[in-house]
C-alpha cells in the first residue's frame, strides 16, 4: 500500500529536550516536506526537498532542522524544542510527474506538546 | 492581502443539501488548484484537481475555477454526513513551486 509514513503519532516533550520525528515513504517520490497546522493559520510550510541532499527553507523554518540523506526518509529534527512549537506536524511526498501540480499525499501526521 | 483566502466556517448544512465551498487568491500565475478533504486525526487527502479554468466533475463532487475573478470553489452535490470533515484549497504556479493552502473550511453534515 502506497504511504507516508510518520512517527511518534503523538509526542510529549519538554523544553530544550532534542526529538526527531521520522517521515518515510514509499512511492519512490523525490519531493517530500514538512507542514505545522495550526488553529486559525492552516498549513504552514516548514522544509522541503526536492530530491537526496537537496533542501530547502519553506515559510517557517527556524527551530527547525531536516536531512535528506535517503529519498525514502525525511525526518525532523527540533534541536532544543520550545513550547510554541507545540502543533500539530505533517510529512508529505509527491512525485516529479506529479510535481508540475504537485500533488501532494500526506502522513497521518504527528501531535507535539512541548512543555 | 494574503495569497489565498479560504472562510474556516464552520459550515453546517443538513443531509442532502448543496454545499458550496470557496477560496479567493492573489497570484494569476496559479495555474493547478486543488482541494484536499481533511478528516479529524487525519491527513489531507487529496479530493480534486484542476488545471486553469473551467469544471471538472466527480461523482458528487465539482470543482470550478474561474481565473479572471481568482476565485475558485467545491460544490458538494447530495451532502452526507461522511462529507464532514475540513476542505483545504490548495494552488501552485506549475513551475515545481509549491503548494499554497487555504486555511480551510470546517463542514458538518447533520443527519
């Protein structure tokens, strides 16, 4: 079955303590991203890559790092979380083929509260 | 004024009514616009897309596009109370750019 996947579904942390949230997929896609949802501003682009060890600074990244070192993975990385971090984190991918539209298929997405 | 506007409602409608959903948007560059149904504890998924103007029609579904107003909207045909869920808009320029999103429009369908 095609996904994306992510993990934790639901995470928990305090401030200053470093998580990763894992992102796979397996489409064999080149593009993948990051989007925070938010109450009241909708998705908001964190990072994005258009292909292995390609990427690049959506419209919110900072507090924020990613890798893309395989192109079934993209995870990321919250160096020292704080709590306006706390938000709700969605992993996407979408195909070269796809991309002039970019049709995007998303994870089930992952709850983060930072304390 | 921002690139894509979306009203988040929400919207309750009674089962079987017509709904209409809409966004309006800046950039004339959009050319492929989208909607995505966003269940609660879900992910986007995508529902429809269309390239420029014009409607494109899928079950109970049609999409519309109307470029010269920047205005495009999703009619739901024969509502049903699985059509609960939140609609995003999303449009792009074509040129591998990404995905700009609505902030969404909350929709309940009551029995």
């Amino acid at each position: 079955e095609a996904q994306v996947t992510q993990n934790p579904r639901y995470l928990i942390t305090v401030t200053g303590k470093k998580l990763t949230v894992t992102c796979s997929q397996n489409m064999n896609h080149e593009y993948m991203s990051w989007y925070r949802q938010d109450p009241g501003l909708g998705l908001r682009q964190i990072y994005y890559s258009m292909n292995v060890e390609v990427t690049d600074k959506g419209d919110v990244p900072e507090g924020y790092k990613v890798s893309r070192k395989e192109k079934r993975n993209f995870p990321l990385i919250l160096e020292s979380p704080s709590p306006n971090q706390t938000s709700l984190y969605f992993c996407a991918s979408s195909s070269y083929r796809e991309t002039a539209k970019n049709i995007q298929y998303f994870g089930a997405g992952t709850r983060l509260s930072v304390l | 004024q921002k690139e894509v506007e979306q009203d988040p409602g929400p919207l309750s409608v009674p089962e079987g009514a017509i709904v209409s959903l809409n966004c309006t948007y800046s950039n004339s560059a959009f050319q492929y616009f989208m909607w995505y149904r966003q269940y609660s504890r879900k992910g986007p998924e995508l529902l429809m897309y269309t390239y420029s103007s014009g409607n494109k029609e899928d079950g109970r579904f049609t999409a519309q596009v109307d470029k010269s107003s920047k205005y495009i909207s999703l009619f739901i045909r024969d509502s049903q109370p699985s059509d609960s869920a939140t609609y995003l808009c999303a449009m792009n320029t074509g040129s591998q750019g990404n995905l700009i999103f609505g902030k969404g429009t909350k929709l309940s369908v009551k029995p």
